[in-house]
C-alpha cells in the first residue's frame, strides 16, 4: 500500500467520550439534555464492547435493606487497607441503588422474589440477567439526538496546549481499525471511559490462549497511556488486582464461594481461608502460600453439595463461562470433586482496586477540560458495573459544565502532521526487513513483567533490583515498537496497543518501586518491604515529565469533598 494513502477526517464536538463502554454509554445517554454536540469514540461497535460484551450475571455494587453508602465506605476502606478516597466511594454508593432501578427502566432483567424484592447475594449485589445490558447501554446512547457514536475509531492520543498546571485537553487523535483513516477531533472537553488494563503480564494460559483471561483483554490501558503522556497525574497503580479463577479456565470463583459457600481448602482437606482472612487479596495471598508451603494444589470444597447446587453452578456458568460447565461436564461435575483455583496474573483496574486517574469529587483529572470514569478512575475501588455508571454520570455533568464556559481551540498543526506521519510511517515498514511484530513483543513485555515485575512466575512479589531490569527491557521494546510494520487497520491498532501496554508498565514499574512496604498481599507484594508500613499511609501518585516519572505522595482524603 502506499503510504500516501491516508485519508485525513476533521471532527468538531463539544464533548468527546473516548470509550464506548458501561461508563462511556451511560454518560452519552446523560447527556441527552445537556444541549451540547457529543461524540463517542470506540475501537469496536457500542453494541458490544468493553467489559461487559458478554453480559454480567450480578450487579456487584448495591445496597441492600438494613445497610447504609458508608457501610459501602467502610468496606472499600477495609478491602483497600486504608488507601482509598473517602470522597469517590461515598459518592458511588450514595447512588448505585438510583442507578440499579434506571438499569431496570431501560429493560434489564432484575431477579425478584415472590414478593417482589431484588433477589441480593449478600448485602452488597443483586442477581440479574445480564446478556444484554450492553445492547441496553447502547441503545440508550444511540436514542440521544445529540449524541453521535464513531464505531472502529481507536484514540491515540489527547490534542492539548499549555503546559505544566495550566495544560488543557482540546480533543484527540485516531485512526479507523477499518479503513486507512486518520481521525482529527476537536473538543471542549474528553471523558476518558477505556476501562483499565490487561495484558500487561504473562497469563496463566500463555501463546494462543495468552489473551484467556479474566479482564478484558480489549482494555489496553489506551486510556493511562494517553493520559500519562498528556502530563495527568495518576494514582496507586501499584495496587495491582489479582483475581481468585478456576483453574484453567479462569472462571469466576465467587458464584461458588457465595452461591453454594463452598470455603478454599488445600490438598489435606484444611480449610484455610480463616488462616488468611477472607478480603479479596487474602484470598489469593492464602491460596499463593499454601501452594509455596506444599500443601496444594487448592480448591473450593463442592465435594458433596448436592444434585441441586451442582445443577445451579452449571446453569450459572453455562451462561457466565461455559467452558467450565464443560469442564465439570467431562469430570462427573462439581458434586464429585472439588474445583481448583489459582491467581490470574496482575491487572490494572480502578473498578477493583485504587488504581487509576487522580481526580477529584466531580471525576475532573489534573489535566483541565479531562475527566475520568469507570475502571480508568482512580481512588475508588469496588465500584464494579453501577458504580462505573455513577461515575459516567457524574463525569458527564461536570465535563458539560466546563464545556459551555470553555472556547473551541485548534492545536498546533505541527503535531497533527507528526501523528499523521507516525502512523504512515507503520503502513510503510516492510515486516520482511524488520523481522519483529507487535505479538512477538508483546510476548517479551508480558514475559518481562512476569519474572521482573512480580508476575506469577516469582508468586507476585517484586524488589527493587528486578524492577530496575524490568524497565530497562520495557524502555527497550517502546523503541523495538516505534519501527513496527503494519499492512492494514487491524495490525495498525495491535501496534498501537502494544503501545499504550507499554507506557502503562513503565508507569506500573514506577509505582510499584515507590511504595516502600507490603500493604496488599500478592497486590502489591514487595520482598524488599515485606511488612504494612503506617508511614505510607498516603496516596502514591505519578506524573510523567521529560521521560521520567515524578513520584508525588499525598495525604489520604477524608471527608465528601476533594478538589484540586
């Protein structure tokens, strides 16, 4: 093909939503009234894409009777050891039961009982059929007349002016997965909705399967690494989400656990989850050290639950994971044995844990005219699929305000021309000459990350000597990157991936070498500092400047207001 070859689209919006996802969809919808130009950006199709393309069997943020938001709160703050904003989850949970019954007014199936109340697991979810609630979040997107959705449109980078403080966002550049067309949007204001990152680390199911995992491994980071190279602050990266999974198929664990209370158990029978405690990175930490110690492999005691528990977990993951239902299918089911389990390898998530955009109550990023929401927030975990909502929603109020009072700006042509030219640049390389391609290094940043920066192959822990050889190699494979060939869209889009993963490393690697303690268990499991340290109570933030990133240390936030 030839490199001239490039058709060059120029967008003009008053509000622009990169992500078409749980958080991206819902605020599009809020906006409906807002008398602004909306335009969503997504790499796929709204109608199913992001974490939620297959469905959801529970809306895990809610409220039941007899529970209170700070009841959400004090949970986040013991799940999170301390490192969590006051602010953000209270503001999350005072509106996920409002969110939970608008969900239902658009169509989605709620599981009720005979009196008609919500069917909860817990205090803290409710059950549903949740096949469609992606489909539902589109077509509330698509039903505002204002709102205008790119499908196949993958965002690169934030346009900006300024510098330091006073930096602002004024739109974004992209390029069609499709066709050879390169975007150029002008905007008074983005809301970054791309969800979190996978596919940082070697999984469990490495080569073919490597992308078998249990986030999706279509949220690249493209939302940090766009961000990060815009000057944005970021905020506890190093607390990393490891998820409980069925062995090999990665399966959900908690439908399990909770459905049918089947407790982690070791090779002798021993139920040792009272050993560890039972908070998400306890339950991991446990089923780690109990493997190290020699008393695996582990499992979720179902031995003997019965005819009818067993046909409710294979009814539930028929739907949910099916690969497992076969699995049980071809081993007498979970009546007869046991289910093993094992950690997945390291994801970055703010919907999980704290990791994320520094933002403030409204969800506004230290960058002006940028907000966040989602799994790409910081600051909040537990936020899960309402409480990304919640946030789309507040994003979407705040990023309207500063819209109306903001001018359209255009951005200096020079640096439109130089993304123009980077990606021609890919559409002329000859792959025959390089000899690498975008899988072939992704495979040695995943592998990197695994044995240098506490992946599965060192049981998560990391130290300070590995990590400096970590971000050797990955700084070494961002260069290897520049050069990458690409023959059409869909190869063009795995190079940039592979780019936005790896800013998000070197970012990771940065954040995990800044905390100087063990606060989360296999999270964040540093071996120089295997203890909780109560000198780092605080937030560990990042900003990178001239290459380098500059650790920031800030207080916790107490209290339902925070502004920058």
């Amino acid at each position: 093909m030839s490199e001239e070859n490039l058709e060059v689209q120029r967008c003009f919006t008053d509000l622009l939503i990169v992500g078409g996802g749980t958080a991206g969809c819902f605020a599009a919808a809020k906006l409906g009234k807002s008398g602004l130009s909306v335009l969503i950006a997504e790499k796929a199709n709204i109608e199913r894409s992001g974490c939620l393309a297959a469905g959801v069997n529970a809306l895990n943020a809610y409220i039941a009777p007899g529970h209170t938001p700070m009841d959400y709160v004090k949970y986040a703050e013991k799940d999170g050891e301390g490192i969590v904003r006051d602010d953000l989850v209270l503001t999350i949970a005072e509106n996920v039961n409002r969110i939970t019954a608008e969900l239902e007014a658009l169509g989605l199936v709620i599981l009720k009982d005979e009196a008609g109340n919500y069917v909860t697991r817990g205090w803290r979810n409710v059950k549903i059929n949740g096949e469609n609630i992606k489909p539902i979040l589109a077509k509330a997107a698509h039903e505002q007349e204002n709102v205008k959705v790119l499908n196949y449109v993958n965002i690169i980078d934030l346009k900006t002016v300024g510098n330091g403080d006073e930096r602002r966002v004024i739109g974004a550049w992209g390029f069609s997965t499709r066709e050879r067309i390169f975007y150029d949007i002008s905007a008074k204001a983005v809301l970054i909705a791309t969800g979190g990152a996978a596919g940082l680390y070697r999984p469990n199911n490495p080569g073919f399967s490597r992308h078998k995992m249990w986030y999706s491994p279509f949220n690249t980071g493209a939302g940090f690494a766009m961000g990060i190279r815009a000057g944005a602050e970021m905020t506890t990266f190093e607390n990393r989400f490891v998820a409980l999974r069925c062995k090999d198929t990665i399966a959900p664990t908690g439908t399990i656990a909770q459905g049918v209370g089947a407790k982690q158990v070791n090779a002798k029978g021993e139920v040792y989850e009272t050993k560890y405690g039972i908070s998400t990175p306890e339950r991991i930490y446990g089923t780690v050290e109990e493997n190290r110690a020699g008393h695996g492999p582990c499992y979720l005691h179902t031995e003997g639950i019965g005819a009818e528990k067993e046909g409710d977990l294979l009814r539930a993951y028929l739907n949910m994971a099916p690969a497992q239902t076969l699995k049980w299918m071809e081993e007498d089911g979970p009546d007869a044995h046991d289910v093993e389990i094992e950690g997945t390898e390291p994801y970055i998530v703010g919907g999980h844990t704290a990791s994320g955009y520094w933002v403030d109550t409204d969800r506004a990023t230290t960058v002006k005219g940028l907000f966040a929401a989602g799994d790409v927030a910081g600051g909040a975990p537990q936020k899960y699929v309402t409480g990304a909502m919640v946030e789309g929603e507040i994003a979407a109020r705040a990023a309207a305000v500063y819209a109306k009072g903001a001018a359209m700006l255009k951005a200096d042509e020079a640096a439109t021309k130089r993304r123009i030219a980077e990606i021609k640049y890919h559409y002329a390389a000859d792959a025959a000459d390089i000899g690498i391609t975008a899988e072939t290094l992704e495979e040695a940043m995943q592998k990197t990350m695994d044995e240098y920066a506490g992946g599965i192959h060192t049981d998560y822990r990391y130290n300070a000597a590995r990590l400096l050889v970590a971000d050797a190699r990955i700084k070494a494979l961002q260069t290897e990157a520049k050069g990458l060939p690409a023959r059409d869209p869909f190869e063009l889009l795995h190079v940039y991936e592979l780019k936005e993963r790896l800013t998000v490393c070197r970012a990771l690697i940065a954040h995990l070498a800044a905390r100087k303690e063990t606060r989360w268990h296999i999270f964040g499991e540093n071996a120089d500092y295997p203890a909780r340290d109560a000198a780092w109570d605080c937030y560990v933030n990042t900003r990178l400047v001239d290459g380098r990133f500059e650790v920031i240390t800030r207080p916790l936030v107490k209290g339902d207001r925070y502004e920058h």
